[in-house]
C-alpha cells in the first residue's frame, strides 16, 4: 500500500495538515503574471520559494518557466530585502530584458516587513527602471490563504498598475479568468469570437504555457496579454469575472479605479456554469446567442443522455480549488451522479454556501470541506469509511486511486503523469465533453478490466 | 562558432566566449562571475570561485536551504514523520517530488508518500508557531504512531523565534518518541549545500550511535551520499550482496532511521556524493574511527574500481574473489552494449550542469562511450569538488558558512575502532588512499570550460557556441534547452528512468544515450513547406 498509515478513524485535528490539498500564493503569483505579454514574474525571497515553483509549473506544462529571484541570505533576512530587490531588478532588465517585472512577495519578505512598494518606488527614483519598462508588485505571503489567492493578488496588482479609464469608452468586454489552463484561456477567446465579441482576457497564458516546437527558444513567447490590452481594460464597457476566489478581487478593482462594473460568475465548467457564462457575455456584449452555441450545447446534452446510465448514482471524492470545484460538483450533480466527498485547502466562506446550495437537495449525505485541515488525508479517510466509484482531482490521487482501486481523472494543478491539460480544454461545452469522456473512459475501463467473461461487453 | 571537427585535436580555446558572456553583464555582476568560469588546465591547479551567494536577479538553477535539509538529506528515508513547520508550500513542493525510491516490507512504516505541514497562518507568523508546532507534533503521534518524528524549519520560523530544538526536546520528553528538529530556514546559506550540512549534523547528533547491533556480517559497511533516485541503490544493494558486502545504512536512499542508529557499526564508509555527505562521513572516523573513502558506482569502470578498492580494504581472499567474479560477469555484459552503442555516439558533445556530484560522476558513462564533454559545473558545490580535497584547508570561510553549526565531535571510547584506525595506517603506507576526492576539474578535458552555478544567460550562450548534442541539467532547464531542439537529460530525476549506477545502471544509460543521440524526432521540427516560397492564394473565400 502507498497510503498504508491511513485508516477510516477520523481524529479531528486542529494543527496538523497531512497531504494539502493546495500550496501557497507566490506560485500562483508566478503563474498569473506568465499571462501577461514580456513579464517575467520575480519572486522577492530566498530562492527556493522560486525554484520550487518554477519546477513545479514546469513539470505541469513540460514548457520553459522562467522566473527570477531575490535570492535572500540570513544577512537580507535581517536586514531587509531592499538592497537585493534594487539589483534584482537591475541585473534583470540589463540581463534579461523582459518590458515587466512582476514582483511578488513571500512569506519570508512578509514576514521580515519589506514594503514592495516602496522598495519599487525607490528602484523609479534610483533609476532601475528604464524608461518604457516596468516593474508590478503583488503582496504575496504564503501563511495566507493558497495558491489561489496569490493568483488572484497578482492579477489586481495588473490591472491596478495598467488599467486606466481614459473616459473613451471601448466597445469590448473584459474577461478576468480564474486560475484555468492556456487551453482553457485559448477556448474563452474562441467562445468570445463565435459570439463575436471583442474581449480582453487577462490572464492569457495561451501560447506562452503551450509554444510549438520551433528549433528557437524564445525567452518571452508570442502569448500573454499586452501591457496596452490591460490598460484598456479601464475603458471597456463591462466585466465578465469568472471565479470568487481568482477573479473576483481585480474586477472589483477595476471597477473601483475605472468605473468598469462587473458581473460575478464562475468559471464555466460543466453545463450550467457555462450556460450563465454565455448569458453573461451576451449581456455583457448586448448581443443575442448565436446558433453556433446552441448547437454545441446541444452536442453536449446528447453526449450526456446517450451516457446517462453508466453515470447515473456513481460517487465521487473530488478535491481542488473552490473556483473549478464548485461548477463541476455542480455538473457531476446535473448528470445524476453523487459528488459525496468534496475537500479544498483554499479557505473562503462562500465555498460552504454554494456547495449546500447545489448538494442538499439532491446528495444530502455530501461531506464537503474547505481551508485548515480540509486536506487529502481527511478525504482519503472518508473514503476509507464508505468507497467513491471515482476520484478527480490532481495527480497526487494516483496513490489513493491505486491503493484503493478507484477510476481517477486527473484535474486541477498539479499534473505531473499525464499530458492533454495544455491542449484540450474543460471550460465550455466542449470543455463538459472532454470531461465526459474522460470520466466515462476511467469508469468503463474498469468495467472492461474488472467485469466476469460471460459479460463482458462489445458495445457500450 | 567553433567546428565540431577540430574537437578531434583538443577543445577550442573558449576566451572570447566566456568574455562575449561577461559583456552582457553589469560591471559588479561580470567581475564575480568571471571568477566563478574556468578555462580549465588540468595541469595547473586553478581556483574557481565557488559556494558563494547566489546574485539576486540572476535566473539560478539553486533551492534554498530547506530543500537541501529535508528534501535532499531526510526526504528518502521512510520510518520517520519529516514535519515541516511553515506555510504549506514549502511541504508540498518537497512531497514525493525527488524520486527516491524506497522499499518497505509490508507491515513496515513508510510515510515518504505523506506530505506533514503545521500550515502556519498569519495568526502563528504574529503570535508564534510552537504551540501549533506542539499540537501537530501530538496529533502526528496519536494518528501514526512513529518512531521518530524530524521538524524542519521554513524561512519565517527563525524570523518569528520558533525555537524548534526546544519543542523537540519537550515533545521527546512528553511522547517518549525521538524528537529531533532542523534550523534549515531557506535563507540560512547560499543553496542546497548548507541544508546537506544541517541535516548531517541533525542525524549525527540525533540518531547515529543509538543502538548497538550485534555483528550480521564479515564485511560491514555504510553508503554515504546514494539517493536511490530511479532505484540506484537497489542497482548497488543487489551488487553487494552477491560480493558478500553487509550494507548497514545507506544515507540516505532506501533507508530508515533505524538503520542510522546503528550505522556506527561499520567497518568502512563509502562516499558517493562528496558534497552532501562528506560531513557524517568525517564525524564517523572521528568518533567511531571508521575511515572512509570515495567511490563512484556511475559508469561501469568507476564501478569495477570501486568495487576492487573496497576488495583491497578488506584484503580478504575470498572478497576479492568474489568481486572479480563480479566485475567479469557484469563487465561482459556492459560491454556488449556499450560495442553495439557507442559507433553510434562516438565523437558526439555533452554538457552538464547539475548538482553537487553529478557533474563530475556522469562524465565517467559519457567517456566509456565517446562523448566528449566540453563543458560542465556544479549548481552547489565547493571548491573542493572541483579542485580536490587539498584545498578545504585554503578555503575562506565567510559569513554565510560560519552560519551552519560545525560539531565538535569527541572520540566515543567505547566504540572507538582501533583495530580500524591501525588497518588504515597500514593500508596508507601502501599507498591506498583514503579520504580521497580529486574533484572534477582534473579528469576534465584542457580548456573546457567550467562553470559553477550557471545560470540562464549562459545557458543559452552556452548552446549558442558549442552546438552541445545533449545537455545534462534539471527540470527547470529541460524545455528551455528542448526549444533549441537539444535533447536535455535530467541528471535530478533521471526523466523518470533509470536506475544508472553500477553495471545495470550503465547498460540503461547506454541504452537512453543510444535512444536520445540517435533519434530523428528533432528533425521533424521543420514544416515540409518552410522553405517554399510563399504563394498568394486563388481558392479562398476572399479572391
């Protein structure tokens, strides 16, 4: 057994976290400010906070990640980091001529005081800033909230630096994705232009996180959104914010700064959520709801009615982030099946109210749980005490999934043993399809290996 | 750019390349740097600048402190709670991430596939962190119920006065477990190393010497500095046992801290990794008397030499016997592979850049097939790994060494190894070395260039001059250098292969080299169409 000190009986516990199911804000950081056109996102701390993250995002999309660091010593962690910072960002733009840097903090530069703003203020007047290039900072420390919330500081931080409202309104819709992947980001844009919408996405790590193989390295890739897109962002006539907990705090910035008002909604995963998606776009773009869609939606129920019975009732353990987690417990619910153990490490009330809202009709008995100790320990525990059909989540429930047999789709970050995340994507109609089919082959799979000869089946 | 074909008569001069990469750089930046490449002369004993901080702003390959403690050190043995006492990020990232492969009989405790974190929150950063420290330390017990449990500090620990040691002590009292902590903040040295150095101190102090164990072997020995990443170990282990060897305690692959405890009953110390290890292997001789030596098991004849070394220590007829039978049977083996392998890589260039040991060790493999390495350095390494051991006493030792605790360490009478200590004596007048690491710079070829802690600058200059057919380094550079249409094999994780030490270890590298060096998928990068001229379309919707 892998997981073989794990047992059914839950002790409570109030200090210890065994197997997370999230990580700390500065790799989110990291990974927001990739989207964002010639940035290359700097980590103000030692530098293990910056390999660590750069390692793992990189084994996630097997693609170049490239970040720098303040590479803190005992001597700065008494000191300070401003003397590190100020050569960090010269060294940078002399060395590595990116047209941004992205600084965001850690828990040990939190923890010792640095003031990022002031520090960068300082590098302006000094000079280290060459003119036309520039350097963005998000407070970052990682003894608050996840990885999710570090995405979702270094996207305000975007757009409170860039976005201006120049009072000429702009005739396009600004689309603040929560924490997806750059095939989800490249699916958003598509989805806009079936509808023929202008839209701004932010981020965009489309064609950054996912480059062709050319024979050429190119250190700033083609992809990413422009320093002139976000800034206007402050110009556009609505915002269309996908995510509580990633996209929610910048659209209320920009809504602040430049009076763009925004609509709140969740990252379209599933049919429902990206039914609200679209109706919110359209709202937003004040245009109808062209066939095009409708007819993938269409093509999406038909795969769901023609699938019902081989989902119908299954149970399953999922853990994540609360911005994917809620609308695909939401979709697994619309199939019919029994989304009965639920864990994300993200603190956040509004996760318990919207997971009572969509279980306590239909799957009653759900156990779900988010922040201190709601970790992949706890949820491998409840499964101990009465077994899922299937588990979703990222690749640390292969240990789970083997020890216990369970059908597993890999979603959610990290994905370490699979590839396909880059490149197909599960926002959207089409995204719900590709969901399908994974789970339908995981637990038809094992219906093929497991089921007695005399039935066995052909067609399925 | 240099022609490959003039390599035949000896490495070009690489001067106007190391100074075409310093010119990029601001003045301060190139002075140190400049200091830190070498145009190596492996007549002349050069000095190269080396464990020395990190400058911020540079893309570095290097992690932090912590990494080196409990990742590197602690991360592969399996009987005990490793509890990280910071935020969760430091906990996730070294979670089953390094590959060490470990091998627990059932009923046997691992928890190397756990992940322990206190997950400090804001409210431990203002009023504290050893309370929770306590409580997790508690909770642990009570729901696994382990032998020992190691805390491992993260950077705002010592910040805050989290005095992990003190916690230690009480909870050991309170649980009548071993309770040991690690100061390994990430920002206590300039990379890894320091974590290495902090950890050997915590297993020495803590754990080595515990218990006494009756002999179980003629030859008794302890593996310093193996990792069993990709199952190396095993490789090693499986050698061993045929030679008659009785391994007491690998530091640290496939290992558990019940095998540290009595690891001091051995007659010998065999030091793979220099850098990581050097420090446990140097407190043994001097408390135990254990003498030690350097071996390498990567490349098939360090391997047979290693082997017979260890044969000569002993000087047991039967022993060397035993290896020789070994070395024939396995030696053939490697040989038929390397015969249908190397024609096909002969003569091809490899670069490395990786870790404390590797650098130097790999060049073994790719010298047994003919690849040439024109260039290769250490990401955390010291002086004496790339100039030799003779150096460490010319070594300044700056602030940021003077860091890391130095244990005085007192002879243990009653399990001092006399009879050891007069064998070694012998054994030196006869010129068998002990202690004995050259470091890499003489076996390297002259006027390669060496380059400690390269970084990403030159990592692409790098590629640009010397066209390299493969790149050895890590994750971080793996796709960076793939863009250029390079194949890079990662030399932390083996790319999820391997094992590669000893016999079986180099028939596999063989046989990857043989796949990577002799694929045609690179070729397939360019469209059929990219060098046709463009044509103006006369079909499309628009004309």
């Amino acid at each position: 057994m892998l997981l073989r000190h794990t047992t059914s009986n839950v002790k409570e516990r109030k200090a210890l976290t065994v197997n997370p199911a999230k990580t700390c804000q500065p790799v989110g950081a990291m990974y927001a400010a990739l989207g964002v056109h010639g940035c290359l996102p700097h980590s103000h701390g030692s530098q293990g906070c910056c390999s660590y993250h750069r390692s793992a995002l990189t084994r996630h999309y097997k693609e170049p990640v490239m970040a720098a660091t303040s590479s803190f010593t005992e001597g700065s962690s008494v000191f300070g980091g401003q003397a590190n910072l100020l050569q960090a960002i010269d060294n940078i733009f002399t060395i590595y001529e990116p047209d941004i840097i992205a600084v965001h903090s850690t828990c040990l530069s939190e923890t010792i005081g640095d003031d990022l703003g002031q520090i960068v203020k300082k590098a302006l007047d000094d000079g280290k800033i060459p003119e036309g290039k520039h350097v963005v900072q998000a407070s970052t420390p990682s003894y608050v909230g996840s990885h999710v919330t570090g995405y979702a500081n270094m996207l305000e931080a975007f757009v409170k630096y860039f976005a201006y409202n120049t009072e000429e309104k702009i005739r396009q819709v600004n689309l603040l994705s929560g924490w997806v992947e750059p095939s989800d980001m490249r699916e958003l844009k598509r989805i806009a232009g079936l509808m023929d919408i202008k839209t701004v996405l932010l981020p965009d790590t489309s064609d950054v996180l996912d480059t062709p193989m050319t024979g050429e390295y190119k250190m700033y890739p083609k992809g990413g959104t422009t320093v002139e897109e976000i800034a206007s962002m402050g110009n556009s006539m609505k915002t269309v914010a996908m995510g509580e907990w990633g996209a929610k705090s910048a659209a209320v910035m920009l809504d602040n700064k430049c009076k763009v008002p925004f609509s709140l909604t969740e990252v379209p995963i599933g049919l429902k959520a990206t039914d609200r998606f679209i109706q919110e776009l359209s709202l937003a773009g004040k245009i109808s709801i062209p066939e095009v869609i409708t007819e993938e939606r269409g093509r999406l129920v038909d795969v769901i009615t023609d699938m019902h019975q081989y989902l119908y009732g299954k149970r399953v353990a999922l853990f994540g982030d609360p911005d994917t987690l809620i609308p695909l417990t939401e979709f697994l619910v619309d199939l019919d099946m029994k989304p009965v153990y639920i864990v994300s490490g993200t603190p956040g009330k509004v996760f318990d109210k919207r997971m009572a809202s969509i279980l306590s009709e239909k799957v009653p008995e759900a156990k779900y749980k988010n922040g201190p100790q709601a970790d992949m320990f706890l949820m491998h525990q409840w499964i101990k005490e009465e077994p899922v059909d299937l588990l979703i989540g990222n690749t640390y429930g292969k240990y789970i999934s083997r020890d216990e047999g369970i059908p597993f789709v890999r979603m959610g970050f990290p994905i370490l043993d699979r590839i396909g995340h880059s490149y197909f994507p599960t926002v959207g109609y089409q995204g719900a399809i590709r969901i399908l089919e994974k789970m339908l082959g995981v637990i038809m799979d094992q219906q093929d290996a497991t089921a007695p000869e005399e039935s066995f089946e052909l067609v399925m | 750019m240099p022609n490959k074909k003039n390599y035949i008569n000896g490495l070009p001069d690489p001067s106007e390349f190391k100074e075409e990469m310093l010119k990029k750089y601001p003045r301060k930046v190139a002075k140190k740097r400049d200091k830190a490449m070498i145009i190596n002369d492996p007549a002349e004993g050069q000095e190269i600048l080396a464990n020395v901080r990190t400058i911020p702003g540079i893309i570095t390959q290097r992690g932090c402190t912590y990494a080196g403690c409990k990742g590197v050190v602690l991360g592969p043995t399996r009987d005990i709670i490793n509890l990280v006492h910071g935020p969760i990020g430091c906990s996730f990232y070294a979670w089953l991430t390094r590959r060490n492969q470990t091998r627990a009989e059932k009923g046997d405790p691992n928890f190397m596939t756990y992940a322990f974190s206190t997950d400090m929150q804001d409210e431990n950063i203002v009023f504290g962190g050893e309370e929770k420290l306590k409580n997790a330390i508690r909770e642990a017990f009570e729901i696994f119920n382990p032998s020992s449990i190691g805390i491992f500090s993260t950077c705002p620990v010592g910040l805050i006065g989290d005095d992990v040691h003190s916690v230690a002590r009480e909870m050991k009292a309170e649980l009548g477990i071993n309770i040991f902590g690690f100061s390994c903040e990430g920002y206590r040295g300039v990379s890894q190393s320091a974590g290495h150095h902090i950890a050997n101190n915590g297993i020495f102090k803590h754990v080595v010497g515990n218990t006494d164990r009756p002999r179980t072997g003629k030859f008794q020995v302890n593996l310093l500095g193996e990792y069993n990443i990709g199952g190396d170990a095993f490789e090693i282990e499986r050698i061993f046992e045929e030679c008659g060897l009785t391994l007491l305690s690998t530091y640290s692959g496939n290992s558990t801290v019940e095998s540290f405890a009595y690891s001091h009953t051995a007659d010998l110390n065999m030091v793979m990794c220099h850098r990581s290890i050097n420090y446990i292997a140097e407190m043994m001789e001097e408390k135990y008397g254990i003498p030690w030596i350097k071996v390498n098991f990567i490349g098939a004849d360090a391997t047979a030499k290693t082997l017979r070394k260890i044969a000569d220590y002993f000087g047991d007829k039967e022993l060397s016997e035993k290896v020789e039978v070994v070395i024939a049977r396995e030696s053939a083996k490697v040989k038929a592979v390397a015969d249908l392998v190397k024609p096909k890589v002969e003569g091809k260039l490899a670069m490395m850049f990786v870790g404390g040991s590797r650098a130097h060790h790999y060049q073994e493999l790719f010298t047994e097939l003919g690849v040439r390495v024109v260039s290769a350095g250490y990401e955390f390494a010291h002086r004496d790994d790339y100039e030799g051991r003779e150096v460490i006493p010319n070594i300044k030792i700056d602030a940021d060494t003077r860091n890391i605790e130095d244990l005085s360490v007192t002879k243990d009478d009653e399990n001092y190894r006399d009879d050891l200590v007069a064998k070694k004596a012998q054994l030196e007048e006869s010129g068998y070395e002990f202690r004995d690491y050259k470091g890499m710079m003489p076996d390297m070829s002259k006027n390669s260039l060496v380059i400690d802690d390269v970084n990403h600058w030159e990592t692409e200059k790098l590629i640009e001059f010397y066209k390299p057919d493969i790149f050895c380094a890590g994750i971080k550079e793996k796709y960076v250098v793939q863009k250029y249409g390079i194949p890079l094999k990662q030399l932390h994780s083996y790319d999820y292969g391997g094992p590669y030490a000893a016999f079986g270890g180099a028939i596999n590298f063989y046989k990857e080299m043989e796949r990577m060096l002799g694929t045609d998928i690179w070729k397939l990068v360019d469209a059929p169409w990219k060098h046709e001229p463009e044509i103006v379309g006369s079909v499309t919707y628009d004309s």
